[in-house]
C-alpha cells in the first residue's frame, strides 16, 4: 500500500489536475464549446486514474487491517456517497434528457409555426404583387387612353384651326379671283356701254353663322379694354417723365398727354373708316359668299390689323397738337418724342373699332360739370370744387356705359381762369412729324402759317367758338 501511495505521488497526477483546472477556468470563456468539452473530457480521464489508484490502495489498506478491519468506515462514507453519486447522477440524467426532449420538441413546434407562419405571408406577399401588378396595368392602360384622348383633342383642335384657316383662305380666294375674273371681263368688253348698263349682282343674304369677327370679339373686347388701363398705368408716366425734363408746369404735361389721346382716338377712327371703305368697296365687286358683306369685311379688317398705316396716324396727331391752342411746348423740343405713347394709342383706338359696338373715350371741356360716374379726382384737386379745371385722362365708354373711369382736375373758378390762360398763352413755332431740319423756305412759310393761325377767329374768338370747334373735330 506503500508502494502505491508513493506511485501515486511520484507520479504527480494530482498536480497535472490542478493546473488543468486552472487552465481550463482561465481559458473558459476564450474557448469553443468543443475545447471545453475535450478539457472536461480529459480532466474526467485524469480524476478517473486517479480514483482508480484510490480505490486499489483502499483495497490494500482494508485487507492488510484484518478481515473486518474498516467495515464501519466503508459502511459510513463509503458506501453513502457511492449512492449519493450514482443517484444524483441518474436523476440528472433523466430531468436532463426530459428537458433536451421537450426542447426538442417546443423547437420542432416553434419550426412548425414559423413554416406556417412563411407560408402564409408567401401566400399574402404573391397575392399582393397580383393586385399591384393588375392596378399598374390598369394605370398603364388609363394613362394610355388619356392620352390617345388628349392627341385626339389636340388633333380635332388643330384640324378645327386647318377648316377655319382654310375657309377664310378659301373666302380671300374667291374674292380675289371673281374681282379678277370681271376685271378681266371688263377689259375684254367691246362697248364701255354695256358696262355701264351692266346691274350690279344683288348681296347676298345674311348668314346665321358668325364670323370670324363676331367669334373673337369677347376675346378682343377684354384685351383692348385691359391694354387701355396698361397704356393709363404705365406708358402715361414714362411720357409725363419725359415732359417734365422740358415743361416745368405739371398742369400743361397733362394736358398734352390728354390731348394726344384725344387726337390718336380721332385719327384711329378716322383711318378706320377710311380702310373700311376701301375694303367693302373692293369687296362687294366679286363677293357672293354665305355670309353678310358687312361681316366680311369686318373680318379681313380683324385678320389684316398689320396694315393699318399707323404712322400716318402718329404724324396726323402731331400736326393736329401742334396747331391746339391750348398746350406750348418749348421750340427746341417737338411732340414727336411721345410718339411712342401716340402710337401705341393709334393702335388700341384702331383696334377698339372692330369690336362690336366700338369703343371709344368719353367727350371732356374744360369748365364742365364734374362726374363721380365718368372720372376720378386727381390727388391735387378740390374735392370740394364742382367744376372739371382740366383733363388728365379720358374714360373709356361703350356706348354709354363707362368701361373704364378716366381722372380730372376740379378746381373752384376754374372756368375764368382758362379763359385768362386761353388769352393769354401765346403758342411755339409747330413742328412737322419727322426729325429732319427745316429749310429756310419751310421755316419761313411755317412762320406765316403760325402767324395766320395766330390770328385766326379761332384763337381769338369766344369759347364758346372754341368749344364748337373742339366738338367739330371729335366729330370727325
């Protein structure tokens, strides 16, 4: 037994066990499941040589004390701790496998449930993409009518456009080639009697379809009526600037401002009248189309506006404020450098003649009763005065209704104090409506004119001749 105990001492396996354990404690956490698996293994194999060396040295010692030597001892440790281990061992085992089943089997539940559970959102998910793939389709197939129906619109409305060109196109042909047809007739024709025996052909009768003019007049109408209140806001001031460089008086910028309107208004209707005469006269020689004659001329007056001849108009003003007694100017300067403003007037009033009914601005002397219905009162005025002193802008009117309110200058005694100013405002030389220098020969005729003008009854007449005259020239 002596021998044993010293083997198993000399052979150190206890200690080779110790630092094992305080290895493995130390390389626990670094280690994989399986390394520690194989420490605990070969520490399990160490314990177990060691056990077997403990019990053949318990065997040696029991049989070298007798035949009943330590049975009490084997009987009080011994043998309990023997089925305390075994016991202990048995019963981990067993709860330890019972609970490896029912993890087992909770997992292969929990697996289950999950596979149902994919599937299910599978099925929804594909069930999903079903619906939206249909819903783009749909989509795809709604945005693919609008727009087939969007090109048909467009398609119809330019065709429209074609037709409505085309047919007025087609009217300008005939026209044209009838007048040249008789023109061609007549000068083919051997006695100049039967020409003038000739009756001339009947016009034919009104059309209920409206015309070209008749279409667009709302249009029209709501652009002239908006472009006059641009022309009052805008191209007004930026010639009032310009004049006060020259005129220091405020009150005469006004009223050459208002007497170009009134002077573009009369010369655009004028020029009118003028281009619609040579129209219907060219017209009613060959024309025999479905609608009115009168229709048909307003209608090519509407397409051909460009060939208003709106600088005559420009220089027809200017000679006309030139010879007005009631504005001066200084005689190095000319009315001409509000030709802009004048010609944009010529325009709109050449323009507003076309609507149906015309527009046109309200007829204003000076000395008048002041109207809360036509005019507004200038920010310089006596708001208590009745009596219009001057004009700043004209209202626009349709027939009688006021369109547009114009503005005035109401002062009180303003009537003995334009006679005063009427007298007594003596007039600069008048210039032509073109930039060039004048020769001697044209100034010193100008100067005899302006002399003559100087001492005509309308300047030094009463104003009442003065106001007829004034009334005369609106007239036309």
């Amino acid at each position: 037994m002596a021998d044993s105990l010293r083997r198993l001492i000399n052979n150190e396996t206890c200690r080779i066990l110790q630092e094992k354990l305080e290895n493995w404690y130390k390389d626990y956490h670094i280690n994989s499941c399986d390394q520690n698996l194989t420490r605990c293994c070969e520490i399990m194999e160490l314990n177990s040589m060691i056990q077997g060396q403990l019990f053949t040295i318990l065997n040696k010692t029991s049989q070298e004390g007798g035949h009943y030597a330590g049975v009490d001892t084997i009987k009080s440790r011994l043998l309990p701790w023997l089925g305390t281990c075994f016991s202990s061992h048995t019963c981990g085992s067993s709860s330890h496998l019972q609970e490896s089943r029912e993890k087992d089997r909770w997992m292969k539940e929990l697996a289950c449930n999950r596979d149902q559970e994919i599937h299910q959102l599978e099925k929804e998910l594909n069930s999903t993409r079903l619906q939206l793939s249909f819903v783009q389709q749909e989509l795809k197939a709604s945005r693919v009518k609008e727009e087939c129906a969007l090109k048909n619109l467009d398609r119809m409305s330019d065709y429209e456009q074609q037709l409505q060109t085309l047919k007025d196109e087609i009217a300008i042909l005939g026209a044209q080639k009838s007048l040249l047809q008789n023109r061609l007739a007549l000068s083919r024709s051997p006695s100049p009697r039967s020409i003038r025996s000739r009756s001339p052909s009947p016009l034919p009768k009104r059309s209920s379809s409206p015309g070209r003019a008749r279409l667009t007049n709302a249009s029209r109408h709501a652009r002239l009526v908006e472009r006059f209140s641009d022309i009052y806001a805008q191209e007004r001031l930026d010639a009032q600037s310009l004049l006060r460089s020259y005129v220091d008086d405020l009150e005469m910028v006004q009223r050459i401002i208002y007497t170009a309107v009134v002077e573009s208004f009369r010369a655009a209707k004028m020029a009118f009248r003028q281009f619609k005469m040579r129209v219907r006269k060219t017209l009613s020689l060959s024309y025999s189309g479905p609608e009115s004659l009168e229709d048909m001329v307003m209608d090519y007056i509407v397409r051909q506006e460009d060939l208003y001849d709106v600088q005559a108009s420009v220089c027809e003003v200017i000679r006309a404020m030139n010879i007005n007694p009631k504005i001066s100017f200084p005689p190095e300067t000319d009315f001409i450098m509000i030709s802009g403003l004048i010609r944009e007037l010529c325009r709109v009033a050449f323009s507003m003649q076309t609507l149906d009914p015309p527009l046109d601005i309200s007829f204003g002397t000076d000395g008048e009763l002041f109207s809360e219905y036509k005019y507004r009162r200038s920010y310089d005025s006596e708001f208590t005065a009745p009596l219009v002193a001057y004009h700043v802008w004209p209202a626009l009117m349709e027939e009688d209704t006021v369109l547009v309110k114009g503005e005035a200058v109401t002062r009180r005694g303003a009537v003995w104090s334009q006679r005063g100013r009427s007298r007594s405002r003596s007039r600069s030389r008048s210039r032509s409506c073109s930039l060039r220098p004048l020769s001697p020969s044209a100034g010193h005729s100008r100067h005899l004119r302006s002399r003559s003008r100087s001492s005509s009854p309308l300047r030094s007449g009463s104003p009442s001749k003065w106001a007829c005259a004034e009334l005369r020239r609106s007239w036309l």
